[in-house]
C-alpha cells in the first residue's frame, strides 16, 4: 500500500493531463491551435504511473501524443501551450507544434511525428547512458499501432542483446489511427512479443495509476539491476478519435462507454478515496489549483509573441 | 565545428597511407581524444569491417565503443540518433550506402530535424560512414552512388571524400561536427594510397581543394570521379587542353566560392558524376554557375553523369553506365573546343 501523498501525487498529475487536454482541445475548436493534435484523454494513468517511477536522470521517449509524457515528466505548461500555440515562447520556438516537443531539462527526449521512430532512440539513448557509466533508466511511450512496424521488434532486440536500461510502454489504446488492434494482430496480447525476444513482458491496467506505477517501478529496479530492458503492455482505450478533428465513428459506443466508466482520473481519485474517504475537499482544491495553473499557461501562450520570420530565415542559413 | 588546419599543402615529413588506412587513423585518433566517440555497424568489431576500415579499433577500445550490431540498420541508426542526442559522438557504418535506405526514416525524419525541432537546444553529432560507387560487378544493390538523396535534405552534411589526405582530415571534422553527416566513401578507393602529414591535422568541411590548377577548362568531380578526371587530364594535356580539377570533397556545404572562382578564370566547366544524371548534384552545381556567371561563361557547363539505370552486373554493361577516362577526355575536348 503506497502513501496518501503518493496516491495523491498520481491523482494531480493524472488530472493535470485531462485537464490540460480539454482546455487545449478548447483552444483547438476556437482555431488558436492548428495542425495536428492527438489527445491523450483515456490514456493518462500510463504516462503518470511510469514517470513517477523514473529519477530526475532518467529518460523518456514520447511519440505524436506526447503531452501526457512532457506534463508527467513535470515539463512547463506555459511553453508547452504556447508552443501548440506556434508562439517564439514554445519548447521548439514554434518550429514543431503538438508533435514535436522535447525538453532536455526533464530528460523528455522528444515525442515524434513518425510512428515507432523513437523506440530505437530511446534505446541508443539507454546505450549512451551504458557506455558512460551511468545510471540511468529510458522509458520508451508507443502504441499498438507502433508494436506493427519493424523498428519495434529491431529495437527490442537491441536493448535485448546488450541488456539495455529500457522500459518499452507499450500503450494499447486498441486503434492505430482508425485500425482496430484485433484486426492487424493474431493476438492481441501484444506483451507476448517481448518474451519472444527473451526479455521480461507483462501487461497492466493502463486505466489504474496505481497498477501502472507499482509495475513501472519494478520495471525500473529490474533495469537498474542490469536485468533490462522490460516490456510493459498498458491496456487501455483512446477516449477520442486519433486526432482532435476526428469523430472516432468507428469507435464502438458500448467499448469506449466499456472504458469511460473505468476512466483512469476517476479511477486514480477512487484510489485516494479508499484510503482516506475524507480527502474529496483536498482532491477538489488539487483540481482548483491546477486548473488555475493551465489558464496561467494559455495567458502566457496568448500573450506570448510570435516567432520572427526574418530572425527564422537567418537562423536556418546554414541547413 | 573543426578546428581549421591549413589544408590541401602537405608539409613534410609525409606519410603514405591507404585510404582505408587513413580513416582508420582518424576514428583511432578521435576515439582517442573524445571518449564519447563510439562506433557501430556490422561486422566492425572482431572483423574490423568488410573494408577494414575499423581494424585493431576493438582490440584498444574494447566492445563498449566498438559495437557489432544486427543486421537491423533502421534500429541501431536510430540507436545512434539516440545517444548522439543525449551526449555521445557515434560513428555508425553502414556498409553500402544501398542499404542506408533501410534507415532513411532516422536520417532524414529524425537526424536530420532534431536541431531543427529543438530550436537549436539540442543537436546530434552523428556521423554515418557508408560506402557507394560500383566495384567490380556487384550489380544493382551494391553500386549506387545516392549523395543526390541525402544532397536534398536539409539539416544533413554530406562529404564525399577522393583521396587518403581529405578522407582522413574530413573524417575527424565530420566527428568533430555537432551536426549529422554522411561520410560517403567509395568502395574503389579503399586500397589507394596517398600522402598524409606525420601531424595530426582536420580538412574543414565545406572547403573544395584544386586538385590541378589549370586555365582553359574547370573539371569539377568528387569521390572516385577525381582520380579518374585527374588522368583524363593529364591525357588532356598531352593533347594540349590545360585542366583545372576541383573536388569539392563536402557536397554540403558546398563551397561554391571556390567552384565559381574557377570557372570565372576557364570560363568552362565540365562536372563529373557517377551517380546518374536525373536529380543529380552536378545538376545543382551546373545550375549554380549558369545563374552566377552568366554570360561570362565561354560555353555551356557541360554533365558527364551514370546512365539512368540500375547498374548491370556485367562488367561491360556496367562500364557503359558510368563515366570512364576516356569519356571524360572526349567530353572535355568537345568543351575545350565549343
């Protein structure tokens, strides 16, 4: 049994992410952010129970729905809303967007527009890490949808061979883009992969934070072991289509009612509650100042100016 | 960037060394001096590599930087990008450039723009040696000569170098650079010898070398083209054209100063290319010196490229599809006179 203080820790950064997705999907439909953007709604517990299990030295990979990962991995919310925003103050100056963002202060070592392109990154930057001496884990976020391109079963093999301080999080949220799982996979129990390269695999309750940390941080201690990497497979459920302009018709009603009634910020308060039945004021004044902070950010991100398009074209002379 | 030594003038005591040998040297050297330099690709640890290009480099390293890798160039590509982003220097070979198309995704999708998406906080100082050309019939997916592929991607540089002397000192900047390059070598080059200084020195990139001065004709060529348009001119000579050779060693940068320079005195150019024509960057530099020195130009610059073909595994059939020595002299000739 972990700590009131920790349950609530997970329950901040849990809502911190659902609360910093809807009020940018907001901004979304009011057309101050354009291009892509992949919400992480449904799919929090993953990102917060795995990077409360990591130190500050550690490393993550994030991919295309990447805010969850920077915001648990403690990134600023002002930069990050104002580099949605395409704004000069934004983690990539306004030159990456929703996709893009990287923050070397937390150890985020970028989330990706390609889909499986940072599994083999994370595992050089794990390489790094072995050859320098140090101690440190990387923490690898993909889908489903990534498990189906060869640089997964390549990059496994890799962190396998050289045993490597991987975690591969394999987030299952059931569609790559529109494609149901099941229908590009003979068996949807995608951990089983990982046993085939010879490396410790098993699945989670991708909605339960706490299930989620508890495994990530045994996954963590095998990695400083020298036993990595580990294959973690976090079963969950996308809450909305692939990106903010997309229905998700295709998305069965029963299945996502299914997953929304086991929705990982109510599941993650039900944990507090357990333990403490009283704390429901306490989780309402987290919820307060949180919210607070995410306004803080859009103001910032608003007010902030927009990139030069004269200091850009110097600045890239040299490309 | 690298350390700027005065190049292209050899001072003595000289060496001679093979172009294998020479970066050999420089992976040595630089592993020396920089322990965050490490080396992967198949086959280079106990084997020493195809060519034996990183032979004896395990035996003083050890295998922590010298890696042997599965045949997996998409991942242990990716694997450099990772540890080139979080502090290391990695030098991955990738053993023909025909397969570096496994791992364009990494090149191009990530090497290539994490700079660029970091708003310059991060960088990946990753160099990718590979080789391209045609050898000696290894048909259609051993033999092609692709810098044009990674001539068009910004945010990578591109060295292309000729002999033992720019092989190695643009090996140690490449290194040296906080920037992605690809280190083009060509697979008939790797047993030809030439000088090197007894000091340690770098070939900054970005800066062409005349290999021969002349004054009726600029011959512009790289890689495996150089020595081979070096002979034609001496040829030329004999029949009395008077050739300048410049090799631009880095196509990116592209020191363009100095091309032009030339061809402003010969008022002729003629660019010599292995890889095909189509999309080429003889292509690129023609169009430089047409819109830069227009009307000063005496004629047309002239491309003597590959044939748009797969390369044949015959080796007459393969000869046709690339520029010979005695293509070059007719070519030149034709210029010399037109």
């Amino acid at each position: 049994m972990y700590p009131r203080a920790t349950l609530v820790d997970l329950y901040r950064t849990v809502y911190t992410i659902r609360a910093f997705e809807n009020r940018c999907i907001k901004l979304y439909r009011q057309g101050l952010i354009r291009g892509y953007f992949h919400p992480y709604l449904g799919q929090e517990a993953i990102a917060a129970g795995v990077c409360a299990a990591l130190g500050p030295q550690d490393y993550i990979v994030s991919n295309h729905r990447g805010h969850g990962h920077c915001i648990a991995r403690g990134a600023d919310l002002g930069r990050m809303t104002a580099e949605l925003l395409g704004k000069a103050t934004g983690y990539c100056g306004g030159r990456g967007g929703s996709m893009h963002i990287a923050d070397s202060e937390t150890g985020n070592l970028g989330a990706n527009g390609i889909v499986g392109a940072g599994i083999p990154i994370g595992v050089g930057a794990a390489l790094g890490a072995r050859i320098r001496g140090e101690d440190r884990v990387t923490a690898v976020f993909f889908s489903d949808g990534a498990s189906n391109n060869g640089v997964f079963p390549e990059a496994m093999n890799l962190a396998a061979i050289w045993g490597l301080a991987v975690i591969f999080v394999l987030e299952n949220n059931q569609y790559a883009v529109s494609t149901p799982v099941e229908s590009v996979t003979r068996d949807p129990d995608l951990y089983k992969r990982g046993l085939a390269y010879g490396i410790e695999s098993f699945p989670v309750d991708g909605n339960d934070v706490v299930e989620v940390y508890a495994k990530s941080c045994e996954a963590a201690a095998t990695c400083r072991r020298g036993d990595g990497p580990v294959l973690i497979e976090a079963k969950t459920y996308r809450q909305m289509g692939h990106h903010v302009n997309d229905p998700g018709l295709y998305m069965p009603r029963d299945r996502l009612a299914h997953y929304k009634s086991r929705d990982p910020v109510e599941m993650a308060a039900g944990r507090v509650l357990a333990l403490d039945h009283s704390a429901s004021a306490d989780l309402q004044d987290i919820r307060s100042v949180v919210d607070t902070e995410i306004e803080a950010a859009v103001t910032f991100a608003t007010d902030s100016p927009a990139p030069c398009p004269q200091q850009f074209l110097e600045r890239t002379e040299g490309y | 960037m690298a350390e700027q030594v005065t190049d292209a003038t050899i001072i003595a005591p000289a060496r001679t060394v093979k172009y294998r040998e020479a970066l050999n040297e420089a992976l040595r050297e630089e592993m020396q001096r920089d322990p965050s330099v490490f080396l992967m690709g198949i086959g280079i640890a106990e084997r020493g590599g195809s060519y034996r290009v990183t032979e004896g480099l395990m035996d003083e390293f050890g295998p922590s930087r010298v890696i042997d890798t599965p045949i997996s160039e998409a991942s242990f590509t990716g694997a450099a990008v990772g540890a080139a982003i979080t502090g290391m220097r990695p030098v991955v070979e990738i053993l023909f450039v025909d397969f570096a198309l496994l791992a364009l995704d990494q090149l191009i999708n990530q090497a290539a723009k994490y700079r660029f998406f970091t708003n310059d906080a991060g960088c990946v100082p990753l160099v990718i040696r590979t080789q391209g050309g045609v050898g000696n019939g290894l048909a259609a997916q051993h033999s092609q000569s692709l810098e044009a592929l990674f001539y068009h991607i910004p945010g990578l540089k591109l060295v292309a170098p000729a002999t033992p002397y720019d092989a190695k000192g643009l090996l140690k900047s490449a290194i040296r650079c906080d920037d992605p390059v690809v280190f083009m070598e060509h697979k008939l080059l790797y047993t030809t010898a030439g000088d090197i200084p007894t000091d340690e020195y770098c070939v900054e990139l970005g800066k062409a070398d005349t290999k021969r001065t002349g004054s009726d004709l600029t011959l512009i060529a790289w890689s495996n083209m150089v020595p081979r348009s070096l002979a034609a001119a001496e040829a030329l000579a004999a029949a009395g054209v008077d050739v300048e050779v410049v090799d631009p060693r880095s196509l990116v940068p592209l020191d363009t100063e100095t091309i032009l320079a030339s061809v402003s005195k010969t008022r002729r150019a003629l660019i010599v290319q292995e890889a095909v024509r189509r999309g080429g960057v003889a292509s690129d530099i023609a169009s430089i010196i047409h819109e830069e020195l227009y009307g000063r130009l005496a004629a047309p610059a002239r491309i003597l490229a590959g044939r748009n073909t797969p390369i044949p595994f015959n080796l007459a059939l393969e000869r046709a599809c690339i520029p010979q020595e005695a293509d070059i002299v007719a070519a030149a000739q034709a210029l010399a006179q037109g």
